[in-house]
C-alpha cells in the first residue's frame, strides 16, 4: 500500500463514489443516466480511469454486467438512475441471482428528504429488490459509502457469487466528505464456509471409492470456485464419469470420454439414464433445479446423494442427500484429493467396468435428425455455426427457448464462461445484452449470441449500443416465426393449440442495417459459412437472420415432472 | 397437532430489517404466528421472534437456513431445539356485567393477571404466561364476553448460555 491513506481534499459523494470504483479495480461499467445520478455523470465526464458503456434501456445493463462478470470472473458493474431506471433493473439483479454471478447495481434515489413522498422518479428499489438479490443498501450518509461499496463488492463476489444493489440518493452523491477507503471489512453476519468438514469428505471418498455404478454430477458452483482441474483429477482418479447441468457447461471437458455431457429436461439420454441408474451421486455447486431432476421422487432413486456447496440452502432444499458438505468446490475436493492420495483407498476398476459398459450402451441411443422439410433446419445451422467457429474459441451467448437448448447440446466446450446462458430464471432478452458485456469484458473477443425471432425482439435496441461501441457481436436469429419452445409445448401438451405463440417480427436484415450495423438473411444451408466467415472477419455488429422450419422440435425432451429416464426422442 | 416452532433470530438492527425478514417468510411461503422485534442490550443489535406453524422438520431446517443467509442476521436459534422459556403477553378487553364480576376477578388471580383498567362496562386484564396459560385463559373468559384482545406474540429465551449475547459471533 503505498497509495495515501487519507485524502484531506474533499470529494463530493459522486466523486467517492468513482474512487471507490476505482480502488475495486472497476474500469468498465454499463450505465444510463438520469436526474438524480448526474453529479455521478458530471463526474465521469472528466475521468480517465473508467469506461462508461451506455446502453439502451436498464434492463441491459444489468444483463450486461452480468455477461462481463461470466466472461471475466469479474465483479460486474451497472449504474442507473432512481425510479423507472431502477426497476428496470429487476429482471437483470433476478437473473443475476438465480445464476448466481456477481455484480454490483448501483441506482440512484430521491434525495433523502424526499424518499416516501412519492417524488418524481421515486421507487422503492430496495423494497422492491429485497428478494431477488443477495443483499441491498440504502445509503443514508456521504460518509457511509465507501464502506457499503467496499462490503457490496466482497459479498458480491464471495461465497455464493450474487448480485448486490446499492441505493444512493441524490443528496448524498453531492455531499462532500474526505475520502477513504476502508481496508477491511466488517460483517460479522456473513462467513461463507470455505472448507468442508474433513469428516464428510472422508465419509464422501469412501462412498466414491466403494460405489459400483457412481456419477458426478457437476453444477455451476465449479465455474464460481474455478475448480475445473480438480474435478478433472477427481473423476480420473476415481473412475467415475461426470455429467453437468446447463450452468456448468465446460467445467468438464465434453469430449472426454469421462463426460455424459448435460443432464435434464433436454439433456442427453445417457445422461438421464446413469443419473436415474446411479448407486453414488456425488453433486457438486447445483441447486438441484426442477429443470435437472425431473420427478423429485425418482430422481437418482438407487443413489446415496452426496452434495457439496458453498450455500447451505441449496442442501437438502430440493434432494433429500445422505452426505452433505458445506464449502467451496475447489477446496473440498482438493481435500479428497489429498486425502485420496495419502491413504491408500482402493478403486475397483473392474467394478466399475461394467458401469462404464452399460454407459457406452445408453450413449448409442440419440435423438433421430429428423428434417420435416425443404426448408432449412435450425439445428443444422446451430451445428454448422458451432463446427465453423470452434477453432476460433468463440464465446456463445443465447437467449431463451428452443434455440438455446440446441446450442446446448450441440455446441461442446472444455472450459468453462464460454458458454452464456441464463438458466435459472429463463429470461428471453438476457443474451444480447451478456454478449454486449462479453464483448467488453474479452476486448471484442469473438462473441457468437444464438437468438430467436421472439427473443431478440425483446432488447432489439441494444443494437444502438453495438454499433456506438463497435462491438463485434454477431447474432444468429433462429427465425421461425414463432415463440418455439412454447409451441413445443402446445403441440405435444395443448392439442396443438398454437395459442399466441405465433409471432411475428420485423426483416431483421433491415434493422441491422437502419441501426447501422450490418444484415444478413440465411436461406439455404451451404449460405451459412459464407456469411458467418464474412461477418466473422468484418468486426462489426451483425445480424444474421436465419428463416428456418417452423415444427422443428428438441429433443431428447423429459416432460415436465416425468423421471428423468422417461425421454422422448422423437415425434413418433 | 403439530406444535408451532418458535425463532430466536438475533440481527444488527438497522432499517427495514423486519421487512426484510418477513419477506423471507411471505416469499417462500413460510407462515408467520407472531413476530415480535426490539432492541437488545447491546445498542446496535436487536432480537426478532418469529412464532410459525405448519412447517415439518424440513421446513423448519429451510427457515433457519435461509434467515442465516442474510447478511444482518447473526444467529438464529430454533428454541424448539434447546431448552428454552417461552412467554407472551396478552391486554383482555372482558365485558364485565355485574354478575361476572366476581368469576372475572377469580380467574385473573388464577392465571396471576392483573386488572390494568375498569370501565362502568368492561375489565381489561394484563396476563403473561406460556401458550398453554395464554389459551386457557382465554378460553375461560371467552363465554364471559370478549371485547377486544390484543397479544404479543411470543419471546423466549434460551436457558442454557449459549444464545445470550452479540459477543459471540464477533
């Protein structure tokens, strides 16, 4: 630290408020301003240390902060002003819980001497964002701020990784204070558990060691605790396979022979079927969503559950589990590790064979590619877009329906935040906007977002931002007229009542080009490479629209509530 | 009948913490009885009961869970689960006709409540005591007539030392 201490000048709350920032290592944020956060605007109009990102409408901010924080691992920032700017917010701090990624939402409010009197602008952000973000302050004194700064971003991005909104009204943003930044923090209510009970993990390594037929389940919480490696080892040294939800995709390479690729709804047969067959689960940084085990009651039915995670809600809140371990994924199955390889557990590989075998068998059962017409297929173009770029180590965003569930199965990775997708709560409208933050975050890394016709439309604008910024974004509209993954839904379920789900939208190939970026319309398949090498190499925004076959249908697909090895695979 | 738990949940006390807790509750479904919230003897720090029903034991395990999770929440005790005093404090507005009189008065001094205020009409009876004490009580004088009851909700306190101040989670 050889940075002073004390600054004996006075800086207005706006000013601390960038400072702070600035001792948080905060050089890129994405913000809109407003009335009540213009002394912060004032501010940044003569500072050279951070990158304001100004985006179309809140909402995208906050996705995009989030798309930076999974690109980078960084704290993401969004800054907005008080009452329709803050609950604009809403729908990007919920997403950000429920995956679990951390950024930090500052909005603006009233001045304090207003707040409760229904003053222009005003929103009860804080009320109102109480249940969906990990925690939330109003900052009532200029004299406050950096330690609620300091605090938002360590409980931001400790932990379970979250999202945290910090509510500064006008008043204390032009108060002036002398400015310092605390050098340790206080919370004697927060102490995530690091470490597992050593008496767990060795009851879960003899679990593991003795099992006939075990099964790794791997869950975001490996991309939080950046424990790909471990999990590697783990699996090797163990002889146990490893199948990952949506969240962790990456997290285990999916090449490897080791890997059963994603489980669930529409995950892989196989995948479904060892999770269903399993006599040890060993679960790792996932909530157990609806979504991954299907009929809770038969969920891995024959298995002793192990589940490790840093956030003790996730345990026993779903899945009833045998073993359960609080603590980082990295460090608990670095214990078992060490713990492995100090003591002299035995693996019956031959056991396990027959496991391995009965695998090999369930993995020869894939859903049949059945092309319903002449018209170009959208899982031909998600495949030949995934084989052209792959070399390239794209990221791939999505947005929210049947097109990110193709994405997901055919698109493999072997490292984790490649993969952007929102998984817990499903919001159609979040890949753009991530693809925008990931954008950034990579410095114009090539940044692939796989949309549909119904969910571009929902934070269109943004193309506005793309193109003032050149961002290289290129999105691929999975355009079939119609909201797909609902459609799905009434076919099979709604006497294919297509109620409101056939949606029409504008030639996207013009609004690229009204927005100034560049458009493109896809027909036929052998037009694909072409134009994804085009819009690859000219670095600009792109849209690429995509007209494709309107029934085309996901699957292997698990109804909802069925177990897990019910898996239709086709039409018939 | 399934008894109700009740939760000692010690917090920094600082604005909107009862909302904060309460919307724990109403979000995820958990019923709230009572919730009884004031300072402690420590300044900064104050202590929320919360009395709810109908949870089984992983319910329970869900609410205690989820109240250590938030950030101003220091410790949170189920005194189901220790051995614990429980009490709660009820005003009884009674009609007091000439001939209950006597019958009201007889049960205050069963129960140790006091009469705190007579009108030409009514008794308001003060009466601290344990759910059962607090039922029975008001089971007895309901025939009497009932104008207006008004309860606390339950506190309670551990007996044993290991719930009894902030120092030990600093």
């Amino acid at each position: 630290m050889t940075e002073t201490k004390v600054n004996s000048e006075k800086l207005i709350g706006a000013q601390i408020f960038l400072e702070c920032l600035r001792k948080e290592g905060v050089d890129k944020i994405f913000g809109y301003p407003g009335g009540v956060i213009l002394s912060i605007y004032e501010a940044l109009y003569s500072c050279d240390f951070i990158k304001h990102y100004l985006v179309r409408h809140e909402q995208a901010a906050v996705h995009a902060a989030e798309g930076y924080a999974r690109a980078t691992g960084k704290v993401g920032v969004a800054l907005v002003t008080s009452g329709p700017g803050a609950t604009n917010t809403v729908t990007g701090i919920a997403n950000a819980y429920y995956d679990g990624y951390p950024i930090v939402v500052f909005t603006g409010q009233v001045g304090s001497n207003q707040i409760g009197n229904d003053a222009f602008q005003e929103a009860d952000i804080i009320g109102i964002t109480r249940s969906c973000c990990k925690h939330n302050y109003l900052v009532k004194d200029v004299k406050e701020l950096p330690r609620v700064i300091k605090e938002a971003f360590h409980i931001a991005s400790t932990g379970k990784p979250g999202p945290v909104v910090v509510d500064m009204p006008k008043d204390v943003l032009c108060a002036k204070s002398s400015f310092e930044y605390p050098e340790t923090i206080k919370l004697p209510g927060y102490n995530p558990n690091y470490n597992g009970h050593p008496k767990q993990i060795s009851k879960a390594l003899e679990l593991l060691c003795e099992a006939e037929r075990p099964l790794i389940l791997a869950g975001g919480g490996i991309v939080a605790s950046a424990a790909m490696n471990e999990l590697k080892l783990l699996s090797e040294k163990l002889n146990v396979p490893v199948t990952n939800t949506l969240m962790a995709k990456g997290v285990f390479p999916e090449d490897n022979d080791f890997s059963l690729g994603m489980l669930g709804m529409h995950g892989n047969f196989w995948a479904n079927h060892a999770i269903s067959s399993c006599d040890v689960l060993f679960a790792i940084g996932t909530r157990f969503n609806d979504r991954i085990t299907g009929c809770l009651k038969r969920f891995a039915k024959d298995a002793q559950i192990i589940h490790v995670d840093i956030d003790p809600c996730s345990i026993n809140k779903n899945v009833k589990v045998d073993i359960p371990i609080i603590g980082d994924a990295k460090n608990v199955m670095t214990a078992m590790l060490e713990e492995f390889d100090s003591n002299n557990y035995e693996i019956h590989f031959d056991v396990k064979q027959s496991w391995r075998e009965q695998i090999g068998e369930w993995k020869k059962k894939r859903p049949v590619f059945e092309h319903p017409s002449e018209k170009l297929s959208a899982i031909t173009v998600i495949k030949k877009v995934y084989e052209y770029a792959k070399n390239s180590d794209p990221i791939i965003c999505t947005e929210v329906g049947q097109h990110q569930m193709w994405a997901a199965q055919l698109m493999k990775f072997n490292k984790p935040r490649k993969f952007i997708t929102s998984g817990g709560l499903g919001t159609m409208g979040f890949g753009f906007p991530a693809a925008i933050g990931a954008a950034v975050g990579t410095d114009n890394g090539l940044v692939i977002n796989i949309a549909g016709d119904g969910s571009i439309q929902m934070n269109i604008q943004e193309l506005a931002t793309c193109v003032q910024y050149n961002l290289p974004v290129i999105n691929i509209i999975i355009n079939n007229g119609y909201l797909g993954m609902v459609r799905q839904w009434q076919e099979k379920l709604f006497n294919k009542h297509y109620s409101q789900t056939k949606i029409s939208g504008p030639d996207f190939v013009k609004v690229a080009q009204a927005y100034g970026a560049r458009g493109y319309r896809v027909t036929k398949e052998e037009e694909i490479i072409p134009v994804l090498q085009e819009a690859i190499e000219c670095r600009e925004p792109v849209f690429i629209d995509c007209v494709v076959e309107e029934c085309e249908m996901v699957y292997p697909w698990v109804l909802a509530g069925d177990p897990l090895n019910k898996v239709i695979l086709s039409n018939e | 009948m399934r008894k109700n738990h009740v939760i000692s949940v010690l917090v920094k006390d600082e604005a909107g913490i009862v909302s904060r807790l309460s919307g724990l509750f109403s979000g995820r479904g958990y019923n709230i009885e009572s919730i009884t919230a004031a300072q402690t003897s420590e300044k900064g720090y104050a202590r929320i009961t919360i009395e709810t029903s109908g949870g089984d034991a992983d319910v329970i395990e869900q609410i205690t869970k989820q109240l250590n999770r938030l950030i101003p929440v220091l410790k949170v005790v189920d005194l189901r689960d220790v051995e614990s005093i429980e009490r709660e404090l009820i005003l009884c507005k009674v009609i007091a006709k000439d001939e209950d009189r006597s019958e009201i008065l007889r049960i205050a001094e069963i129960f140790g409540a006091k009469i705190i205020d007579v009108t030409p009409r009514t008794y308001t009876l003060q009466a601290v005591g344990d759910e059962r004490q607090i039922r029975s009580l008001i089971e007895l004088l309901r025939p009497i007539g009932i104008r207006e009851l008004v309860r606390s909700g339950k506190v309670g306190i551990t007996r044993a030392n290991q719930f009894s101040s902030t120092k030990t989670v600093e």
